[in-house]
C-alpha cells in the first residue's frame, strides 16, 4: 500500500512539474486559433473593406506574422526544455568555490534557467510579449462589439466573469469563447510584459534573480558586453530565430569579476 501511494505521489508531482508546459501550450494555441479566426472570417468587420482587393493581402501578412511568432515561441521552449543548464558532474575547485556557488531550487516551466538555455528563455517571452500585444489589438474589436451598446452591467460582467455568465446562460458559447480569449490576452500581456521586462532589465545590468536581490553586480560587463555573454556572439540576429547560431563566449562555470561578491550594505 505504501508503495502504491508513493508511486502515485510521483507521478502526479511529475504531472504537476509539467503542467505549467501544458497550460501555457493550450492557451497559446487557443489565442492562436482564435486570433486566426478573427483575421480570416470576423476582420475587417466593415462591409464595405471587405470588398476591397487588398483584403486578401491583408490576412496573409497577418496570419504570416501570427505564425511566426508561434513558430518561435513553440520552437524556443522546446530548446528551452531540452537544454540541460546543470553543471551536475563537473569538479568545481579552485576560483570556482570563491564564487558564490549554490544550489537553486527555483524553475520555471519546470526547467531551470542556466547559462546554457537563458538565450531560448528570453526568446520565448520576447515572442511571447509581442504575441500577446499584437492578440490584444487584434481582440479590440471583440471589446467593440461587447460594449457597443455602452457599458452596460451584462457587458461587463461578460468581460469580467464571462464562465459564471456561460453557466448562467446569459450569453451563447461563442460569445464566452471571444470575451475569455480577448480577457486572457489582456492579462496575459500584462503579466508576461512585467516577467519579460524585468528579466530584459537583469540582461542589461548582468544579474540573476539572486544577485538582483542582494543588489550585487559581481559579473557586470557593460550593455553590450553583457548581451553578447548572455545571448551569444550573434546577439544581434540570434532573437530572431532558435536557429541561429550564436557560440556563448563562456563555460557557465568560470566567469570575470567585475565587482565585489558580497552583498552590499
């Protein structure tokens, strides 16, 4: 019996572990579907442009772009996910002990953010950012329709609660299936924006997590110094694909110090 519920307490921290992974693969596809949706039957909504030639022009650009996007968000987090940042196995002595080292016990997406995989993790959620800022804009006409009549007591609470006005039958499936996705999109972008900026805001400065909470700045190398030790040699190109390739300049073990290693007072 103990080993039963010892088996069944593995697999479901494994299943929990991953399920950060599953939740966000479901809700980017959903936004992408939904987004796609919008541009190839809803917009534009106006009769009279959707009789125009360059209409036609007009979906291929966005579903181009659209699916560019996911096709480097998909493409980095599962990089991300297969880069191995564990230095497990490799003697540290010498200046490498001087430095600092720990165990961290922080992961995100179930995967921890190394030296290694860093460059696919801020890739994600730079695509992830301007994926979900360019399905806000594209969901304004979603919250146009919602309040066209004013805002009205029934359209907020579709915009705030759209599950309980669902169950409620006060709006058809498909009205909730727009109001969640556009509310998703909204406050997706507003919590990817603050995790993307604030990592994008370490890059710049050259810390971790850690170091940003002690106000230590050992390994600063200066802006541009910081971004080609974080993101490769070809810092300049690399965001704009996983596939190309930028050599990191470093080991992820021995690193130059720049600065002291204590935290200041």
């Amino acid at each position: 019996m103990t080993s039963f519920a010892s088996t069944v307490f593995c697999r479901t921290q494994r299943v929990c572990q991953h399920l950060p992974v599953f939740l966000n693969t479901f809700l980017v596809f959903s936004i992408t579907g939904e987004v796609s949706y919008l541009v190839l039957v809803e917009a534009p909504l106006e009769a009279e442009q959707k009789k125009k030639e360059w209409t036609a022009c007009w979906k291929v650009v966005h579903l181009l772009a659209q699916y560019f996007m996911l096709g480097n968000i998909c493409w980095n987090a599962l990089l991300f996910l297969k880069t191995n940042p564990s230095i497990k196995g490799v003697f540290l002595g010498g200046d490498g002990l001087g430095q600092g080292w720990r165990y961290c016990y922080t992961c995100f997406f179930g995967q921890c953010v190394g030296f290694h995989n860093y460059r696919y993790f801020l890739s994600c959620l730079l695509f992830m950012w301007s994926g979900l800022l360019y399905a806000v804009v594209m969901n304004a006409e979603v919250f146009i329709v919602i309040l066209k009549e004013g805002v009205t007591l029934h359209s907020v609470l579709l915009l705030l609660i759209p599950w309980i006005m669902l169950v409620s039958g006060k709006v058809s499936a498909r009205a909730f299936a727009f109001a969640f996705i556009a509310d998703t999109c909204v406050v997706g972008l507003l919590l990817v924006s603050a995790f993307f900026f604030f990592h994008l805001f370490l890059m710049f400065r050259g810390q971790t997590t850690r170091e940003w909470y002690s106000s230590r700045r050992p390994y600063s190398l200066g802006l541009l110094g910081n971004l080609r030790h974080m993101l490769g040699v070809r810092w300049y190109l690399c965001w704009l694909s996983p596939l190309i390739p930028s050599p990191l300049p470093g080991d992820g073990i021995n690193f130059q110090v720049t600065g002291s290693l204590e935290p200041s007072q």
